[in-house]
C-alpha cells in the first residue's frame, strides 16, 4: 500500500511565525500535491509539484512556498503565518506515468496559528 | 473551467437504509471521476474511479457509482449502510487524476 506520512498531525504557531509542513511518500510517486480543506470548500489546491525541483501554483498558493529537493519528500512553508492559514492541510501522491492514477493522501496536519 | 457540486452537506440515514449521495459536475469533454471518503481526523481514502466503460462502476466496501453523461451527474449508493459508514465523502472531477477540483463534501449520519 502506498504510504503518505505527513510529518505532524497537530501544529500551534503564532501569527507572524515561520511554520514547515513536511510529506513524505514510499512509492516513488512523481506527483505531490498540497491541499488545504476547511469546511464547506472542501479541498484546495495549494501546490502541486510533478517532478524534483519542479512546481506548479494551484489555485490558492498566495501565502505559501513549496520545496521539492528529493523525489520522496514535498515540503511547504508558510513564511508569516496568519490566522487565516488556520485549516487543515493535506498532502497527496500519485504516479506520474499515467493520467488516470489516482491520488493518495496523508492523515492531514490540522494547523492552528493564534 | 471545471466545477463539482455536492448539493447534500449533511445528510441522515438509518443503520441498514439504502444511501444516495449525489454529485454533479460542469466540465466539457467526460471527466475523470473519483469518490473519497474521509472518516474522522484521517485522510482521505478513494472510494472508485471512473474515466470510460462501463458507466456503473463498483468500489470498495460495497459502494459503487453510475455516470450519467446526459445528467453530468455521479452518484454514489450503497444498498444497506453500517454505522462505520459514517464519514464525509468527497466527489472529485477533473481532466485528469493530477488536476482535481473537489466537491464541498457530504457528511453522512448513521443512525441506529
């Protein structure tokens, strides 16, 4: 079974602090993908990254950075939390090889900035 | 540009009712489909998957979907539901499975 880790899955910060957000999958997946869900909206893209290094802005990246530095990692940053960026926060992974593999995800990090 | 509609953000059922969810979709070529389901404080788990064939398709846990391509609808059912049911489900649409964009969500209440 594919494994998504996401590296915390509760997280307090402060407004105006730097807060990482790691992801970590096991199947060698070329596709990453960052998503924030609140209630009501459910997912949004943050991120999604296709290949080491590479990256693309989803539809709500404003606020966010993303890294890709190893095939198996996908990490996001939120430089200035705000309150806003309170949500939960869910990682993604599938095959790059194919158009109709599906996505498979983390248990969430539910992130809560004061 | 694509949407998804999950008209139904709540709803009730009875431990061994018959379960609809419904699903409607904007897109103008026929769309890769997908249910997740997400129990509590988890991530979310894919249900089924639908891009060509057979417009019924069958999934895990006793679920499945039928794609009515006139309706662009994508509902999912279940015969008899179990108290384990009980989660939110998410209908997911899109030109590929790399590029979703996902529902509002449907929590569903099993009642004993």
């Amino acid at each position: 079974d594919v494994k998504v880790t996401q590296s915390s899955r509760y997280l307090v910060k402060r407004t105006g602090e730097k807060v990482f957000l790691e992801c970590v999958q096991d199947m060698d997946h070329e596709n990453m993908f960052w998503y924030r869900q609140d209630p009501g909206l459910g997912l949004r893209l943050i991120y999604f990254s296709y290949d080491v290094k590479m990256k693309e802005k989803g539809d709500i990246p404003e606020g966010y950075s993303v890294s890709r530095e190893k095939k198996e990692r996908f990490s996001m940053i939120l430089e200035s939390a705000s309150t806003n960026q309170t949500s939960m926060y869910l990682c993604a992974s599938s095959p790059g090889d194919r158009d109709n593999q599906p996505q498979h995800f983390g248990d969430g990090t539910r992130l809560s900035i004061l | 540009a694509q949407s998804v509609t999950q008209p139904d953000i709540h709803i009730t059922v009875s431990e061994g009712a018959s379960l609809e969810l419904r699903c409607n979709y904007s897109y103008g070529a026929t769309p890769y489909l997908f249910w997740y389901v997400q129990s509590p404080g988890q991530g979310l788990q894919l249900l089924l998957k639908y891009f060509s064939g057979d417009t019924l398709v069958q999934g895990i846990k006793g679920f499945e979907a039928e794609f009515k391509r006139s309706q662009s609808s994508f509902n999912l059912r279940k015969p008899s539901v179990h108290w384990s049911d009980a989660a939110e489900y998410f209908c997911a649409v899109g030109p590929r499975a790399q590029k979703l964009v996902f529902g509002q969500g449907t929590r569903l209440t099993i009642n004993p």
